[in-house]
C-alpha cells in the first residue's frame, strides 16, 4: 500500500493536514512538556522531548545536519494538540549522548534510531515529520520499514533527485553569498574549529538569515548545540 506523502510549508498547513484547525496568535506559543527523556539505543542515548498523548503518534526529524530539535521549538509544539509528539536530537547534535562508532554508517544509523524510538515508545506504526535534512531520513526509513510508516509530511524538504538538489544548491549558495566574507572567517576561526557553541550559533544565525521573510525574525531562533555537534557537524 503506498504511503501518503505530503509536502508543504509552515505548521499552519500542519495541523490543516491533520484535520485540526487552530487560530495561532502572533504571539510565541508554547505547549507544556510532557516528558524529556534519554532513549538508550545500542550504547547511546538519544534526547527526547515528548508533547502530547493522543493516539496519533508523530516522529519529528529535525534538519541540520547539526542542529538539535530544539530550533523547531516552541512553535512545532503545537502539533502536540493532536498527536504524542517525539521530537529527538539526532546522534552527534542536542543533548543526546553518543560515541563515535556510528559514524563509520550515519545513514544505517539513523534509520535504526528511529526504528528503536518507535518500538521503545510502543508504536505499531508512525507518521513522520521531516523538515529540510530530516526529509532525506524519512524517505530512507519509509523504504526500509514501509509497513511502520502511516504517512509522511515534508516541511521544506530537501529536493532528493540530482537536478533539484543542485537547484536547491545554487539557490543557497545565491543567499549565503550576501555574506560570504563574513561566513568564511567565521568559519575559519580557531573558536569555530574548536566546535564553540556561540561562534557556531551565530555563524547559523548569519547563514540562514536571508531565508526568512524578514531576517530579522533569525533572532527568534532556538538554537542549542553543543560542542561535540559543532565539531562533528560542519
């Protein structure tokens, strides 16, 4: 049976998909932690906020690589409304704790991890919400485990077939040129090598500013990255 795939942008098409229509005030807001807890996979653990705890189960996968989930909060919570939400923090960002075997097959164990989480959780099956790089593991685990997979939502997914990608490409490079100078010698100061999770942070900051409607809406950004996601991600 095919799985429902759906693409848009922002959490107000979101919860229209999922049949729930909610007015959001221009205001921050901000749903109540269930839990946050660390799921052991393997010898790792792997960071968990969890909202919600509806019957519709929802693995969130963040974008990045590098960045933890914590940047689609506290607006995504919302989708905790209507479903048991798991947002995590992939191996190697966030608070989740991780060596570095992992790396020798990062797609292999990404897909696993999410496999883990949904068992551990006591899911029978799951709907996926990827957003940018997360999409690329949403696909992977939908032709790994197609039975698990209810449906999947991309959010400003990355285009996976060569041509777009290289558009995508070209289209990124097009922004992050406006200040390119400033980038490169961020990126090449000593602070920036040594992974410093404030020089990260505002390197992030200056590199996905002019993705916004208005770039100064950057500086609402939730941005936590720890020294060994900073090293290990860029």
């Amino acid at each position: 049976m095919p799985i429902p795939v759906i693409a848009g942008m922002g959490i107000g098409f979101l919860l229209k998909r999922f049949g729930y229509i909610i007015t959001l005030s221009r205001k921050t807001l901000a749903m109540t932690i269930v839990e946050e807890t660390w799921i052991s996979v393997d010898d790792d653990k792997l960071f968990c906020s969890v909202f919600g705890n509806h019957s519709r189960p929802v693995i969130v996968l963040h974008g990045g690589p590098g960045l933890g989930h914590s940047y689609l909060l506290p607006q995504m919570a919302e989708i905790g409304t209507f479903s048991h939400a798991i947002f995590y923090d992939q191996r190697g960002t966030g608070k989740s704790i991780s060596g570095d075997k992992w790396h020798a097959y990062p797609f292999e164990t990404y897909v696993n991890d999410i496999e883990q989480l949904r068992k551990q959780f006591g899911f029978k099956t799951i709907s996926l919400l990827a957003h940018s790089w997360g999409s690329i593991l949403a696909s992977w685990y939908a032709l790994s485990y197609p039975q698990q997979v209810n449906d999947i939502v991309y959010v400003n997914p990355v285009p996976i077939s060569s041509k777009d990608y290289l558009e995508f490409v070209q289209h990124r490079n097009r922004m992050v040129d406006i200040n390119q100078n400033i980038l490169v010698a961020l990126r090449e100061s000593e602070s920036f090598k040594q992974g410093d999770p404030d020089t990260v942070k505002k390197y992030y900051r200056l590199y996905f500013k002019n993705y916004f409607a208005k770039p100064e809406s950057i500086n609402k950004l939730t941005l936590s990255i720890s020294r060994e996601a900073a090293i290990h991600n860029f």
